[in-house]
C-alpha cells in the first residue's frame, strides 16, 4: 500500500479549498443558500472519500465503500438533516474510510478520530473569526494531511505460540540470534556436501 505524502496531503487541501469558493457560489445560485452549504458539504467530503479510496492501494470493496458513502452523504441532504449533521456525518465518514483503509490496530483507529476532530474544530474556529468558506475548508484538510504521520499499526505484535521459550517471551534481538545460527548452520552444510 503506497500512502499519500505529507506534502500530497498538503497540496489536496489548497486544491479543495480554492474550489470551494466558486462550488458555494455554484450551488448557491442553484439551490439556495441553506441547500448549497449542505450540498457543499457533500461534495468537499465525497471528493476527498474518493481520493482516499484512490490512493490506498486497496481493490477489494473500494467501490462498494465509495458507493455507500455517497448514499450516507446524499440521504443526510434528502432527508433534511440539520447542518451540523450533515457535517457530523461527513466527518464520520471521512475518519471510518481512512481508518479502514489506512490503519490495522485500534490505537490508529483513534488516532485518526482524534485528527478528524481537531480538524473539524479547527474549521468551525476559522469560520467563526472569519467568516471564510475557503479557510475553513483549508484548516480542515490542512490538519487532515497529517494522518500520513499516523502508523498504520501502533500495538505490540502478538507474539506466537512458537517464540515462547520457558514460559518467557523472546524478543527480537534473541530471534535474530537464532535465525543468524540457522543460516550459519545452512551455510556450513552446504559447503561441507
């Protein structure tokens, strides 16, 4: 799995937030104020679901996940969710898609929970001193391009049932000792028929 860079993630959120601007304006003369902030909303989340799908490596379901999410996404909009909700949804989706997709412990998975809410937070805050759409929506994926720092596992490797000597677990300096004894072995075996 190849993941995105730091400065891919970086570059994604100018290119999201320059085109926020004039998808508000779009939407807003085509649907109303209210309906084009949450189709916003929609769109930014569905681009980047996407995006991520893309770049994770992953074939299996990646298409059953991006369909799905666009259901979530579209029936947040048809069922006249509140703002917030949509948001909140948009969110969800962002942090479960990248969890799956990125991570393999559950230290990860909260780790990119934690990244989603503090982007979120950090969007609603610039909104409120601004009033900017864009720098939002920048501050938003700006935090989000760090998640490349999250490792996808952080928990200990379960240690099998063969590495166990006496009762006591073996770490990894004493398995590379013995693998260095058996190819040694290897070596001496081969050379000696």
């Amino acid at each position: 799995m190849q993941r995105p860079t730091l400065l891919e993630g970086i570059l994604v959120a100018l290119v999201v937030s320059l085109a926020a601007s004039p998808v508000v304006f779009l939407l807003s003369l085509l649907l109303g104020p209210v309906m084009a902030g949450k189709a916003v909303i929609v769109v930014i989340a569905y681009a980047y679901i996407v995006y991520l799908l893309a770049q994770s490596g992953r074939t299996a379901g990646r298409t059953t996940l991006a369909v799905l999410s666009l259901l979530a996404l579209l029936a947040s909009v048809v069922f006249e969710a509140r703002w917030t909700t949509v948001v909140l949804i948009a969110v969800a989706l962002v942090w479960g898609i990248r969890a799956c997709t990125y991570s393999r412990s559950p230290v990860a998975w909260l780790l990119h929970g934690g990244l989603c809410l503090l982007g979120l937070g950090a969007a609603l805050w610039a909104y409120t001193h601004s009033g900017s759409i864009v720098l939002a929506v920048w501050s938003f994926f700006l935090l989000q391009a760090l998640f490349v720092c999250v490792p996808p596992r952080l928990a200990q490797q379960p240690v099998a049932e063969g590495d166990v000597a006496g009762g006591q677990e073996v770490d990894g300096f004493v398995q590379a000792h013995q693998a260095a004894q058996k190819a040694l072995g290897r070596l001496r075996t081969s050379a000696v028929a």
